[in-house]
C-alpha cells in the first residue's frame, strides 16, 4: 500500500480541524489532529510527519513559538511548516518566516488553496535534503551543517536569509529580480509581496556585517551576490 503523506494540523478550534481532516483525508493525505503544543510535540515525538499544519494563534505557546523551536530541533527542522493565520499584515508573515514558517495561508481559505500549498511545501522540501556547501571569496556557506563565515569568523544568519544566501551563493554574480527570488527561494509564493524580499535583503545584509557590501542592489533588475564588490576592495 502506497504511503499517504501525513499532515499534523495544529489548530484549538475542532471544527476549522475538522473541515481540514476532512478534506486531507478526501485527497490523499493522512491527517492528524493536536489542539495544542503539548499534544502536537507528543504527535513529533512519537512519529515523523511529513508537514505540520500551524495555527498562530493557540491556547499556551503560539505557533510562532512552536515554529521556532521545532526548526531549532534537528529531528523536526526538515518537516515543512504551513502556517495558518487570521492576520494578513506584512510585519506578521516576516516574523513567521524568520520564525521557520515555510509558507503561511490566511484564514478563510479553500480546499483547493490549502492542498495546492500543501504540494508545493512538500515539492520544494525534498531537494534542500542535500547538503553541499559553497564559498565565494572569503564567504563560505556550508547548507549541511548550517553555518555561515566570513574571514573564518561565524555569523548569525536567520534561516529565511540563511535560504536566500545560499541561492545567492549559488548563483552568484547573476542578476536576480525580485519575483525570480520569490520564486527560487520562497516557492510559488503569489501570495508574499515583492517588498518582502527587500526586507530579507537588508536582514541578510545586516547578518553578513563586513560581507554585506557583497550583496549589491542592482537598480531596476533586482539583487546579487559578487565576490568582488567595490567596498571590499577598497577595504
Ligand atoms: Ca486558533
């Protein structure tokens, strides 16, 4: 028999979890349901998921709360994180993906909505399984163990701009828009602004401290990543 995805939802309102079982178990996938952190960390401890469904707003810890600490556990930081949200403002979706989110989806939505974002988290997971590492000049990434240096010194990067470093790192030198990074590092996010990738920009900017000059604004086309920008050499 072939293996259906499972899909932990977190959610303290039992119909919302109910119309959302409901509907996962309609469409391939096996769902489980926790109404709170407590009973969704006995739910990870005892099996491994495949997505974790993650209302913001529960009982005790928030699913801002739980979203960090199951990124900061080695064991639950591969299982995507759908978050699901009342809130639709800008400062929320950015403190979610710094918090791990993988995606957010704003209460009310449709089946349809919820599976196709559900697909595409599951889709966009599996090849960043692989480690590899990279280095551009005096930076050096390395995804396995996810550090980043700069001179051999470590930096603190958040996992958002820790992403979207490692795509820079990959691409480097290339020019990349704003809705190319959206789309290479976020997913098929039609639902995140442009704007959010300047946020993360000048996150990663600030986290790279001297090897922030690396990062170039590109006026009118969008970002890269060079090895020799102007700053550093005159340094
Ligand atoms: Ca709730």
């Amino acid at each position: 028999m072939k293996k259906l995805p499972r899909v932990l939802i977190v959610e303290d309102e039992p119909a919302i979890a109910e119309l959302i079982a409901v509907n996962l178990r309609h469409n391939g996938f096996q769902p489980i349901w926790s109404e709170d952190g407590e009973s969704a960390q006995r739910e990870l401890d005892a099996v491994l998921l495949d997505v974790i469904l993650l209302d913001w707003m529960l009982p005790s810890q928030s699913g801002l709360v739980l979203a960090r600490k199951w990124r900061a556990d080695s064991r639950t930081k591969p299982i995507p994180i759908l978050m699901l949200t009342a809130r639709g403002d800008e400062p929320d979706k950015v403190a979610g993906l710094d918090a791990g989110a993988d995606d957010y989806i704003t209460k009310p939505f449709s089946t349809q909505e919820l599976l196709a974002r559900i697909r595409a988290v599951l889709r966009r997971r599996a090849p960043e399984q692989v480690s590899d590492s990279v280095t551009i000049g005096d930076l050096a990434l390395d995804a396995g163990t996810y550090r980043v240096t700069f001179q051999g010194q470590p930096l603190k990067v958040g996992p958002t701009e820790f992403k979207l470093l490692h795509f820079f790192m990959k691409h480097s030198e290339r020019v990349h828009s704003r809705s190319q990074l959206l789309d290479k590092v976020w997913g098929d996010h039609v639902f995140i602004e442009e704007r959010t990738v300047d946020v993360h920009v000048k996150r990663l900017r600030e986290a790279l401290g001297a090897a922030g000059v690396m990062v170039e604004t590109v006026r009118g086309a969008g970002y890269r990543l060079t090895a020799q920008p102007p700053a550093l050499l005159r340094a």
